[in-house]
C-alpha cells in the first residue's frame, strides 16, 4: 500500500507532458516519489533539529534540496 494517490501522481505526469500512463509506470512514480520524499524529509529533519527544532520548515526542504 502507497500513501501517495496513483491518480494524482498520474495527474501530475500528464500536467508534465505525458500523454498516457500505464499502470505499471504510474506505480513506480509513486514507489519513487515517495522514496524521494522520505529522503528530502530525513534531510530537512536533521537540519531543524540542528537548528534547535522539531519542525520541519519550508527553510529546512529548500536547504535539504540543495542538499540533493
């Protein structure tokens, strides 16, 4: 089970040129989506806890990208 909607991964691949997407495409997206997440959020939780706190602000995911 994904926590992510295939539909809206699927939305997102279209918004992006994307004509169609099979079944089998649209669950790797959202395999990989989700692993790019969970790693950019660890990222930007070491860095507010660095920072002296336990939430993540949208500084945290902008360095955490550069950080990609």
């Amino acid at each position: 089970m994904t926590d992510l909607p295939i539909a809206a991964v699927v939305r997102i691949a279209k918004a992006n040129g994307a004509e169609r997407v099979g079944s089998d495409a649209a669950a790797v997206l959202v395999e990989k989506a989700e692993e790019y997440i969970g790693s950019l959020a660890k990222e930007a939780n070491k860095l507010a806890l660095h920072a002296g706190r336990k939430t993540i602000k949208q500084e945290d995911i902008e360095m955490a990208v550069e950080n990609f």
